[in-house]
C-alpha cells in the first residue's frame, strides 16, 4: 500500500505542486481546498498522470473550526496511517497593524494559525501511535523578518513558527519529525498581474522539492526550518 500524505490547500501554488510532487513519487495523497470544481479538476489531473496513486478529495474552508474537524474526520475515515501532514493552508492580506481593515487579525490567525494547530491536534494521536510521521507548516520570511505592509500577515506567520517550534519538542521523544517551511515569494495566483517578472520569484515547484527532500531523510535527521529565498532577494 502506497503511503499517505495529507496537503491542505491543495489545489493552487505551493499546496498543488506538493501534491502533484508527492503523488509523482508513489504517495497517495488527501487534500481539501474551498472549491469543488478546482478539487475535481485537480482528480482529473492526478487520474491521467499518476494512475497507480489515489488522490482524495473533501471541499473545507479552513479558516472555519467546524471545516477544519470534518476534514480531519474525513481524513480519518480512510482508515490509513498518516505518513506525512503539510498544514499549507493560508491567506495573505497586505496592510499596517495601525491602519489594516477590521478584522484582517482575526482572519489571518484564523486561517495561518488556527487551521494547522487544530488539524494537527485531530490527527496527531495517530501518528504518536505508530511513533513515526512528519509534519511540515508552510510558513513564511514574514515569520523571522517583519516588514512593511506586512501588518496581521506578519503576525500570523510568526504565531505558526513559534507553534511549529513547540510542537517539534513536544514530537521529539514520538519519533515524528516536524519542519517549517520559511519561503519567501514564490510564483503563485496571489502574484499574479504584478508588474514583476515571473523569473524573480521563486517556482512552487522548488519549494514542493525542498519539502520532499526533507521527509526523505532517513528517521535518524529532521530538517527543523528550511529557509528559501529567491535567488535575487526578497521582493
């Protein structure tokens, strides 16, 4: 039997490249994203390319608790053990801390934080059992560096490092490996219609490579952080 990855996010940017990478590499995967028709395009994509891998599918928005637990509980009723779990969900919305629309905290910590620390709590007692697994949160230079117009984003990134941090010691003596993920701006529909060109941003594909990469280590290693930047700089 394949193992099994779950991705949320699934369907666009970093999330889609991850699964097409783990799908690619003889995993099967579990993924979610807000629209059916994207997930069901996704299907359609992983059905012609990779036949002998199954990719599973469930609609959730993730910045709503309820979603977040009834994907877990779908992730669940497959029955299988988690081998891999990438909490990829997000959303960027730019602005200053004193000047930002009402509201954009509690979306962005809603959305950043809350969706990874309550999905891992609903599928980390399985993973502790098997005492193997490795957990991956997509997080973000704006969660070691603050800048301008960074504002609620910023914050959020910086509460899912330090969570990501806790849970690592917290992991350690349960044999799963935990990892975060600080990328800096990478090619995505977030970007798209800037007047910035494409070849001075990172591909989602380099950053799906790196988080492969990481879980391929034998179970002796775990990468803690993997930092990645483009080549140029931030942007």
């Amino acid at each position: 039997m394949n193992k099994l990855a779950v991705i949320t996010g699934g369907t666009k940017g970093i999330g889609r490249a991850t699964v097409l990478k783990f799908l690619s590499e003889g995993f099967d995967v579990a993924t979610c994203a807000r629209k059916q028709e994207d997930l069901d395009s996704l299907v359609e994509h992983a059905r012609t390319q990779y036949p002998a891998c199954e990719l599973r599918v469930s609609a959730a928005d993730l910045s709503k608790k309820d979603q977040v637990l009834r994907f877990a509980d779908f992730v669940k009723s497959l029955d299988r053990p988690v081998d891999v779990l990438l909490n990829n969900t997000g959303i960027f919305m730019p602005g200053s801390v004193h000047s930002e629309e009402e509201g954009n905290l509690e979306l962005m910590i809603e959305t950043n934080l809350y969706s990874a620390y309550y999905l891992t709590r609903a599928l980390i007692d399985g993973m502790m059992a098997q005492k193997s697994g490795h957990i991956f949160t997509t997080g973000s230079i704006a969660g070691i560096q603050a800048y301008e117009n960074g504002g609620s984003y910023s914050i959020s990134k910086f509460a899912l490092l330090g969570f990501t941090k806790a849970l690592r010691e917290e992991m350690k003596p349960h044999g799963i490996r935990v990892t975060s993920i600080l990328a800096g701006a990478t090619y995505t529909a977030s970007w798209e219609g800037v007047e910035i060109p494409e070849s001075r941003f990172m591909k989602a594909s380099d950053i799906a490579e790196a988080i492969f990469a990481a879980n391929a280590l034998s179970p002796n290693t775990v990468v803690e952080e993997i930092v990645l930047r483009p080549q140029l700089g931030d942007i």
